[in-house]
C-alpha cells in the first residue's frame, strides 16, 4: 500500500524520462520497404514500470532497441531526459547506453566464457558509480551462484545474472525485451520479481516488452502496440505483484 | 583482471587447437627468418672484423714477373695507401694418404715477418724462422682436415722439383676465407692448401729474386677504385699483368657474398610463405569467432562498449596469437641460429664466430608478421566493430541453399542426400572454399619446394658428371706446349683417351662494363668435355667466334650476334673484336667458350694446348696420378670424382641444414590449415549435424558429410599446390641463381608424390581429431544453444 502512495504523489509532480514524437523505423529489403514503426508519440515518466505488450512483429523490440540507443530512427525525435537521441553521433550513443541504460534480452547474451560475477563485472568496469557484482547478484538471489559459467546455470538463472548485470550500474532506465520469452511460469515469475524489485528499491524506470498479456497486470501502465503503431495505453489503478499473476 | 580481457584468454582457451596451429606456424616463419638473418649476421659481422683486423687488400693483381723498382710506381698511384709485392705459385703436392691429386698455393710473406696486408691469424705455431729452409705457415683447414700436427711435412713440386715442406705454424687469412683451388669452383679443404713461406726462399726457388707476380694493396679514403685498377694495370702490363681487380671479385669474397644472398633468400622468402599462410589462416579463425559471437558483441555494445573498444577485443586476440608466435618463433630462432653458426664454423674459417642477434631482426620478423595478420584480420574486426547491435541481436538469416552445377546439370539421380549435403555447401560458400584450397595448396607447395631442392641438386651434379664432364682427370700444364704433349699423357698406362684443352686469361669488354674471365678453348670434335645447350645435347663449336655463359653475357649485357672486344692478358696479349654466338645456359662459373682452333689463330702461337682432360681406364686412378705428378710438365690434376664428392659435401653442408627445417615446417603450415578448415567446418555445422544424428543418421554418416567436404578440398588442392609448387620453385631458383651456381627448374615426380601424401597424411590426421570430437557431440547441448 505504502508504495501505491508513493506512486500517486510521484504522478503528480512526476519528470518525463523518454518523449518520442512522430518515431518511424522503415528497413529497405532489397525492393521491399518493411515499415517497423509508422509515427509513435510515446511519454515515459520517472520510475514508472511500463509494459509493451503486442503481437510478434508489431516493431515493439524496434522501439525499444531506439530508447536504448542501440538503433536510431528513419524519421521524428526521441529525447532522453536532455539528451535527443535522435540526433545524437554513435559516440553519443555509446555514451548513453554506458551511464544510463541497462538491457535485458529474450536470449540473455551472457558471455559464456565468463562467470556470472565476471558478467557483471564486465559492465560495472565502465561504469561510473556501480554496485559490486556480489551485491547486484545478491538482489537477484544468485550469491551463491556468482563462480559459475552460464552453461552451469538454468535459463531462469541466466536471466537473473542478466538482471543483475543490467542493473550493477544502476542505471536510470531498465529496458527488457521479452526476459522471460524462453522461461517457463515459475523461472520467469524468479525474473518478474527481480525486476519488481529492482524497479521498486532504486526507483528504475522500467520498459518490459512481451507478448504475454498476464503480466500487463504488473505494470503501471500497459502500452498496446499494433503494426507499428500505439493502439492504447492503460493505466492500472491496481498492480498486481509477480506472484500474483496468472499466466 | 578486467572481465573483458578475461573473455580474451578464454576465448583464446576456447580455440586453443586452432590458435595452436596458427601459433606453431608464425613461430616456424619467424624461427626461419631469425635463424637465418641472425646467422647471416653473425657472419657478416665477423667478416667484417675479420677483414679490419688482418688489413686485407682492397686492390689485387697479378703478373707474369714484374720488376721489384715498380712497387714504387704503383705507391706513387694517387689514393693507394699500403702496398705489398708478393710472389705466389700454385703447386703439386704429393700426398700418399690421398687418392685424389692434391694442389698447394705458396704465398710469400716478408721474412719471419706478418705481412703488412692480409696479415695471418696464427691459431697455432710461430711464422717460419729467416735464413731457415723449408718451413711454412699453412691454412689451419687443410691442416685440420688431413690431420696434421706442427712439425709434420708435406711434399711440394716448385718449378719441377721436389721440396719437403714443414708445417710450422697454422693461420687463417681473410684471402682465404674460402680456399678454392685455381680452376676450380668450390673450396676443398683436403686437397688444397694455402701456405705462407718467407719472401727470400720462394723468390729464389722460383726464379723471382728481385721480381714479384702478385700485388695487393688498400686505398685511401675517397681514392677512387677504377682509376687505381686502370692506373696499375697501365703499371703492369709490359710484364705480363692478368689485371687488377676489386675486393668484390677476389674469389674468397666473391663465394662470400654469393653465400650470404642465398641465405638471405632463404632468410626473407621461405618465411613470407608462412607469414601469409599464417595471415590466411587468422582470417579464417577470427571470421569464425566473430561470427559465433554476435550475439556478445551485441551485449558489449548495449551495454555501452564502444566500437572502438569492441575491435580492439578482437585486434588483441590476433595480436596475443601473433605475440605467441613472436616469441616462440625468436626462441626457436635463437636456439637454432645458435646450432646453425656452429655448424657453419667449420665451413666458414673466421676466427671468431659469435652468435650474433642484433634486436632488428626478431623485432622486424614479428612486426612483418603483424602487418600481414593484421592485413587478414582487417575486414573481420572492423566489421565486428561496426556491427550495428540491433541487428546483431537478431540471429543471422539462415543461409539459402540450391541445387548445385552437378544437379542442374542432371546428375542427381546418382547421388545420395549426404552428398548432395556436400556439394550444396561447398557451393554455397564458393569464396571460403576457395581460401581452404589455396591454403592447403600452399602447403603442397612448400613441400614440393623443399624436396624439388634435392632434384635440382641430383640433377645438377648428375649432369656435370656424366653428360658435360665425362672425363675422369682435367690435367693443368705449368705452361702451354704443343699438342706433341697429349701423346706422352696418352701413354701412360690406364689412360684411355686424352683431349686437349686451353685456357686464356682475358678481359672482355662490352661498352661500359668488362669481366675478367678464363677463355675455355673446346675442340670441334670434343668428346669428354663439353658445352651442352638446355636439351643436354652437345653445342658444336663454331669455327669463328665466342660463346658465353648466360649470367656472363647478363653481366655485360651483351646479346648474341654484338661483338665484344677480347683483351688476351697473356703472350703477345692480342686485342680482337669477337662475335657473340650465343649464351649457354651452364650450370656453374663464369666462362667464355671458343673453338679451339680459333683461339690458337687468336693467341698467334700454334698448336698449343694448356691442359687435357683425360679419360681413365677407372681402374687405378692412383697410379695414373703418379705419374702425371712425375711429369715436370704437369702443373696440377683435378679428379672429376673428388670434384664432385666435395661437391655434394659443400652443398649437404650449406643447403640441407635450411632445407630439412623448411620440410618440417611445411608439415606443420599442412597440418594447421587442414585442421582448421575442419575445425571451422565442425562449429559451423555442429547444429545441423546434431540434428542429423536425431533424426537417425549414424555417426559414420555425419562424418561423411562433414569430413568428405575436407576430402574433396584436400584433392582439389593437390593439383593447384602442384602448380604453385612449380611457380614457387622457379623463382626461388631464380634468386638463388648466382655466378658461383645456377640452378635449372627439375621437379621429379616422386617430389611430387611425396607432397601430395604428406598433405592427404595431414589431412586424414586431422579429419579423425575431428571425427573424434564428432563422435562425442552432445546432441543435447548443442541443440539447445542458440546461434
Ligand atoms: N534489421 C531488420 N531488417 C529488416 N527488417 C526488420 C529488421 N528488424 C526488424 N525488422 C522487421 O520490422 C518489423 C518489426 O520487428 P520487431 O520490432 O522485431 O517486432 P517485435 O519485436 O514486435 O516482434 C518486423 O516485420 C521485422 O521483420
Ligand atoms: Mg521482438
């Protein structure tokens, strides 16, 4: 309840994070032109956990691959905070993606030649105030899996060492594309609590795309996206917990 | 350790077999390249210190008997610095423990004192006393090679009688740095001595008191070399002057630098083969790994890796395996430089020889082979570097296959799915087949290179011996006769056959350029010794005009039909306008030809001759040998088999050393690339393969698939590294060819057999090191990791 609080007085006053206007994403394949995404006006706002939540091939990793600053847009504007990112060099990007985000993937990308403390350590060594990777594996529940190589770990596992690495350098934005696409009910739930909690105790800002509509009911607001447009966004009064949902 | 170097060392862990290979290959280029630049080095350097230490001459001449008054004139030359007269002989030597005739130089030196120039090392002994009878300083090799201890003597013929000679003292001379005797090409330590004797006894016993023969002198700084030549000459020629010459063309030092560039081919060429082949094979490996880690890359960048940073990861991989192979390579190189100047102590007399590697040449070695790694691995790492991370992220389109040539073409029906499953993918990626096949060519190539040395050799020394040499004994006269003399050779018992040779000193000149060259007179019916074109067949005589050597002729850039003038430094020392007839394409030595005939018209003496070529009954060579040793007439004798034994001495010496490395590296450039063709092959399909076997297919039939691709591969390169293997022989031949040797391009067939098997060998050998890992493949877990 207490959080709920906390919530309602941030909407308040709450800062905008990203602000896209007229966001397109066009991919030329030879004669064909794929169009990814056809004009998005999207807000995001400080702390919130936003879910992204459309069919396969709706342009929602194309989205969310430009707010990371991995991809740039074919046409219009995306603004992180001060920064436009629409215009921004690959150096600023690269910048941008080292202080201020952190990724989570459908298939991990963990490095299997490094441990899961090593992982980590990958990303805390360019950051600028990190957590150590023993405190950033202990929030994702792994102390005791930090000397292990990620073939020695379950997909639900290597997903946390994913989270835990996203999150070591506390970055302002976590942006997650389908994290628990490949994780069964219980594993994936492991990985929703994780980010929850990330979510909740460092006040991330939080984009989560999947296709599983159960776990919209754990967001803040929910954002529909269809064949490369927003088709509605709603706004839960009541958010369930990771545990809670029904799948 | 930072996390990221961390992936570099287990990612290097991760293709340790391959890295493996790559590494063992720069470290047998830069080994090669080490060893023989720190050798040649090594030998340079003490030629040098050799050459400052002892005074040697700058300028040599020699005449027939010119007064002693006229080493004053030649001092008063501008620009010579110290001179020093000299009486010198060539010699009969009677050594009973021989089979072979023995030939001796004396070389008189002030009495009981070192000569001002080419001074002596003395390495044992003391110079001969003055006043004393008899004793003389010889060449520590010749000593060394026949056992000689101080005090032991050796018989001499001087000017037709007999001499007893005491070995007083051994000495190395930077003159003599190799020992050939005169006529012949290669130095024969056993049956040719230098010996120093003092000025007073030599000079009387030849006839040469207040006279000398032989000059040699240094220059001042800035003196120019041409004119002193051309002023002494003008000083010599009323006594019978042979021309003076440079340091570059006194013999010892002519053999040296003709040695030392044929090291130096060896030292640079042989390793730019493994340089490249390492290169190719960097590329091959580091596309690989970046291709199976795209997705990392993708995670490096999202997370905020720079470009920069991301290629650097991959550079430093290429980097580490080239380092790796630097220092093994300088290791290996140092061990064996080390072995190689050992060896090449007893065969080049310096007094010293010290192992020399001077920085430059590791450091130049490893940085030619990062520059070519680095030249490979270019397009893979900048295109990891510029990989854009969203679209890393998403797996690699799958590949698009179609029916190949031999399917369209309608030839499917007789071929099974797993063959076609080879076809399609070797045709699939046309270009990375095509880079297996060069490179294990290269292989074959290096192999048939290493063993076509052997051929060329037999075949050289197989023709020297029985097609244009096929006398047993060349005898030399101590002065020309009349051809009266064949008949009294002809008698003693044993010889068959006698036929007459001679031999004129001359300067030929051809605008700006002249050689000084032996004018070899054949004659039109010869039958022993002979001028042979490039079939082998024997080059008649022309009745006028003159026939060169090729390199002779490329010297003086002249072709046949100019006219060259001939400049005779002996007798009445014509001077004639002569014809170019043709280049011959001979095997050793600078030499002119003539028709015998036709040089006697040109010398205005007769019937003259000034030696023979003999054929032997090949019963007792001995025998015949002392009798011609009794002859008064006979200057020296030459026997073709001691000739050729040394021969093949010198070359087992000088070249096999540096050709066996090469055969063992080259198994080792076959081995690396085949198993990594087949390496990258298995983690390519590993995927696909897995499927296979779940859907049932054997373990043998997975093999086939995979391995029957290396198969086809392997065949296709044999033909091609045949090709190369050809092309590479022709230019190392090329630029081992010297004055001293050329080498015409024979590649035998078991050559040939030899490098296909060790590659089909190498290739088996790593197909079942693959085969084993393809038996072990966990379907599982391969099935479950994502590419
Ligand atoms: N690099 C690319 N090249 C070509 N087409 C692409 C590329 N990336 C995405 N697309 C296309 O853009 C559309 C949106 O893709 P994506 O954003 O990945 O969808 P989602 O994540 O919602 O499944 C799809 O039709 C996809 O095929
Ligand atoms: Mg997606």
């Amino acid at each position: 309840m207490e959080e709920e609080q906390i919530y309602v007085l941030a909407d308040d006053t709450r800062a905008v994070v990203f602000e896209t206007r007229g966001v397109t994403k066009v991919y030329h394949m030879g004669e064909v032109d794929v169009h990814a995404l056809r004009g998005v006006d999207l807000q995001l706002y400080q702390g919130e956990f936003v879910v992204l939540l459309g069919p396969s091939g709706s342009g929602k990793s194309t989205l969310l691959n430009i707010l990371g600053g991995l991809d740039t847009p074919s046409s219009g504007e995306v603004h992180y905070r001060d920064h436009d990112l629409s215009a921004a060099s690959e150096r600023e990007l690269t910048e941008y993606r080292r202080h201020h985000v952190g990724f989570i993937f459908q298939f991990y990308n963990l490095i299997p030649s490094l441990t899961a403390r090593e992982n980590v350590a990958l990303v805390t060594e360019i950051s600028q105030d990190p957590m150590t990777p023993e405190d950033a594996l202990a929030m994702v529940d792994l102390a005791d899996r930090m000397d292990h190589f990620p073939s020695q770990l379950s997909g639900g596992q290597q997903q946390r060492v994913a989270v835990a690495r996203a999150v070591a350098k506390r970055p302002e934005v976590l942006l997650c594309d389908e994290p628990t696409g490949a994780l069964d009910i219980t594993t994936g739930i492991k990985v929703l609590e994780a980010l929850e909690r990330v979510n909740r105790e460092l006040g991330t800002t939080t984009a989560v795309i999947t296709h599983n509509a159960a776990i919209a009911a754990m967001a803040n607001r929910v954002i529909h996206i269809a064949d490369g447009r927003i088709a509605r966004i709603d706004t839960n009064a009541d958010r369930k917990q990771p545990g809670e949902l029904e799948w | 350790m930072r996390a990221i170097n961390l992936k570099l060392l287990r990612d290097l862990w991760h293709t340790k077999g391959q890295a493996l290979a790559i590494v063992m290959i720069i470290a047998s280029g830069v080994a090669l390249c080490v060893t023989q630049l720190a050798a040649l080095e090594t030998l340079r350097h003490a030629r040098a210190s050799f050459y400052t230490g002892q005074r040697f001459a700058q300028v040599f001449a020699n005449c027939v008997r010119a007064p002693a008054h006229t080493v004053q004139d030649i001092r008063s030359i501008p620009g010579v610095d110290v001179v020093e007269a000299r009486v010198t002989l060539e010699v009969m030597l009677d050594m009973p423990q021989l089979r072979e005739p023995a030939t001796g130089r004396l070389v008189s030196i002030p009495d009981g004192q070192r000569p001002a120039l080419n001074d002596l090392d003395l390495r044992k002994g003391r110079l001969p006393e003055p006043g004393a009878s008899g004793e003389v300083v010889v060449i520590e090799m010749f000593a060394k090679a026949n056992g000689y201890q101080l005090g032991d003597t050796v018989d001499a013929v001087i000017n037709g009688r007999r001499k007893s000679l005491r070995m007083v003292g051994f000495a190395l001379s930077p003159e003599f740095v190799y020992s050939i005797p005169a006529g012949e090409l290669m130095p024969d330590d056993r049956r040719y001595a230098v010996m120093w004797m003092n000025q007073t006894e030599l000079a009387a016993a030849y006839d040469m008191v207040g006279a000398y023969n032989d000059v040699t002198l240094t220059l001042l700084p800035g003196a120019s070399e041409r004119e002193v030549i051309a002023r002494l000459d003008d000083i010599l020629r009323p006594y019978g002057g042979l021309g003076a010459y440079a340091r570059k063309d006194q013999v010892s030092d002519w053999f040296l630098n003709n040695e030392f560039a044929q090291l130096e081919t060896f030292g640079v060429f042989i390793p730019l083969i493994f340089i490249g082949v390492a290169a190719f094979l960097l590329h091959v490996v580091l596309s690989r790994v970046i291709a199976t880690q795209r997705d990392q890359v993708a995670a490096l960048k999202a997370f905020g890796y720079s470009n920069l940073q991301v290629g650097l990861h991959f550079a430093q991989l290429v980097g580490v395996i080239i380092l790796l192979g630097g220092i093994v390579g300088t290791l290996l190189g140092w061990w064996l430089g080390g072995l190689l100047v050992g060896i090449y102590g007893d065969y080049y007399h310096f007094p010293t020889l010290v192992f020399r590697m001077p920085p430059w040449v590791p450091v130049s070695a490893v940085a030619i082979t990062a520059i070519a790694g680095y030249a490979g691995t270019f397009g893979a790492v900048r295109r990891a570097a510029a990989l854009p991370p969203a679209e890393a992220m998403r797996p690699e389109a799958p590949p698009t296959y179609r029916a190949t040539i031999v399917e369209r073409i309608g030839l499917q029906r007789w071929l099974a799915q797993p063959t076609r499953m080879i076809l399609r993918n070797l045709e699939r990626k046309p270009f990375k087949s095509a880079l297996t096949v060069v490179g294990l060519a290269l292989a074959v190539s290096i192999l048939v290179m290493g063993t076509a040395f052997m051929d060329v050799f037999l075949h050289v020394i197989d023709v020297q011996s029985n097609v244009m040499h096929r006398e047993h004994l060349t005898v030399t006269l101590s002065y020309p006769r009349s051809r009266a003399a064949l008949h009294e050779l002809e008698s003693i018992p044993g010889v068959v056959y006698a036929e007459p040779t001679r031999a004129v000193p001359a300067t030929l000149r051809f605008r700006h350029r002249h050689r000084r060259v032996a004018i070899q007179g054949i004659p039109a019916d010869a039958r022993l010794s002979r001028v042979l074109n490039t079939e082998l067949e024997p080059i008649p005589m022309p009745p006028q005009g003159i026939l060169l050597s090729r390199v002779l002729g490329d010297a003086l850039e002249i072709r046949a039909g100019d006219e060259l003038t001939v400049e005779v430094l002996e007798g009445a020392r014509p001077v004639r306008q002569i014809g170019v007839v043709a280049l011959v394409d001979d095997f050793m030595g600078v030499t002119a030809y003539m028709d015998l005939t036709a040089l006697n018209q040109l010398m205005q003496e007769g019937d003259v001759i000034s030696g023979a070529n003999l054929l032997t009954d090949g019963k007792d060579e001995r025998a015949i040998n002392d009798e011609l040793r009794k002859r008064p007439m006979v200057g020296a004798v030459a026997s073709k088999a001691a000739i050729i034994g040394n021969l093949r001495k010198v070359i087992e010496e000088n070249l096999m050393v540096s050709l066996s490395f090469n055969i063992g590296f080259a198994v080792i450039i076959a081995f690396g690339v085949i198993y990594n063709a087949a390496r990258v092959s298995l983690s390519e399909r590993a995927r696909e393969l897995a499927s296979l076997r779940v859907l049932g297919l054997t373990r043998g039939e997975i093999s086939y698939i995979l391995l029957g691709e290396l198969a086809i591969l392997t065949i296709a390169a044999v033909p091609l590294g045949f090709l190369l293997g050809d092309i590479v022989v022709g230019v190392m031949l090329t630029t081992l060819n010297s004055e001293v040797m050329r080498f015409p391009k024979v590649i035998s067939d078991t050559t040939y057999a030899l490098a296909a098997s060790a590659v089909i060998v190498s290739a088996t050998i790593s197909g079942l090191l693959v085969r084993r890992r393809l038996d072990t493949l966990d379907l599982v877990e391969v099935l479950k990791s994502r590419e």
